[in-house]
C-alpha cells in the first residue's frame, strides 16, 4: 500500500488556532501603538502652538524698551510677578501681554492675548487652556545698572483625544536687546 503523507485535520485546525492567535496579538499591539501616536500628536500640536506663541513674545520683548508690569506704561519693575506685560515694540507703539478666555471644544478656555493699538488678538490654540501667565520684570528702575529682563512663567494644560488633558509649566525669559543703563 502506497500512503501519501498528508497534514490531519486536528493538525490544520491547530495551525490555524495559532495563527489567529498571533495576528490577534500582533493587531492589538498596532491598534495601541496608532493610539498612543496620535495622543502624542495631539499633545505636540498643543505645545508647538504654546512654543509658536511663546516666540513671538520673547522676539517682540527683546526687541521693545519701556518694559512695565501691568496694564500701562512706566509701573517698572514687578519681582513679584504680575499678570500683565506692557512695553513699546521696535515701531514705538505700545503692546500689552495678558491672559484671557476663549471658546475651546469643552467650553470657555484661558489664552494669551496680545494687545497691538487698542486691537487684541489670541496667541494661543483653544487645544491650550493657559490657567497661569505670570510676568515678572527687573531692571526697569532708574540707576539699577541691569539690563532690564522680563522672566514669563506659563502653566496650564493642553487637551488632546477626545476631551483627556496634559498639565505642562513652561518658563522663559527675555532680555531687553538695546541697552538701558
């Protein structure tokens, strides 16, 4: 008798019990790793958003004079911090810094508004909600010998995936490019 040698149906059956098994698992691991990248998206949009309206700010500080903490001109120094930021651009016309609140997808937000000749605009995304903008500015007396410097302490959070949020504190600084002594 000639037997040709040939898989069983338990052997098949097997087979393909593993492979299923595999692939389950290998597909569940991919559908995590899509998740995980686009929460980490999610969160690099809102932070490249912050660091966009961060840049803007420091370039235009550094290049301004008359730095004041507060809502007008000439309050110089605030080592306490304060929530406003007020100082004359490289065009000599007066800019303000402050926080305020703007529609996100979850409801009111907090922002960082820019206040150019009486005209506001938003710096920052409605992903970002801004809950802490602090100014804090040194150098402005007269007679200090400093050159003035404004230090911008940021806290909030940024909200990605369907309503989840992720706290960040950023700080920077700026100094005044032209000298003030």
């Amino acid at each position: 008798m000639n037997y040709k040698r040939a898989y069983t149906l338990v052997e098949l059956i097997v087979a393909v019990g593993l492979f299923a098994l595999i692939m389950l698992l290998a597909s569940g691991a991919y559908l995590m790793m899509i998740s995980l990248n686009r929460h980490a998206q999610g969160i690099a949009t809102g932070i490249d958003n912050l660091s966009f309206a961060i840049e803007t700010m420091t370039r235009n500080i550094r290049t301004g004079t008359a730095y004041s903490c507060g809502q007008s001109l000439g309050l110089g120094n605030c080592t306490g911090g304060g929530s406003s930021f007020t100082f004359k651009n490289s065009d000599d016309v007066e800019v303000t810094y402050t926080s305020g609140t703007q529609d996100g997808t979850n409801g009111p937000v907090g922002d960082i508004t820019q206040s150019v000749a009486q005209i506001s605009a938003i710096l920052t995304d409605p992903s970002v909600d801004i809950t802490g903008l602090t100014f804090y500015v040194d150098g402005t007396s007269s007679g200090d010998n400093q050159q003035p410097h404004v230090t911008i302490s940021i806290s909030g959070t940024v909200s990605y995936a369907a309503g989840k949020i992720e706290p960040f504190t950023i700080e920077t600084g700026a100094t005044m490019r032209g000298t003030d002594l």
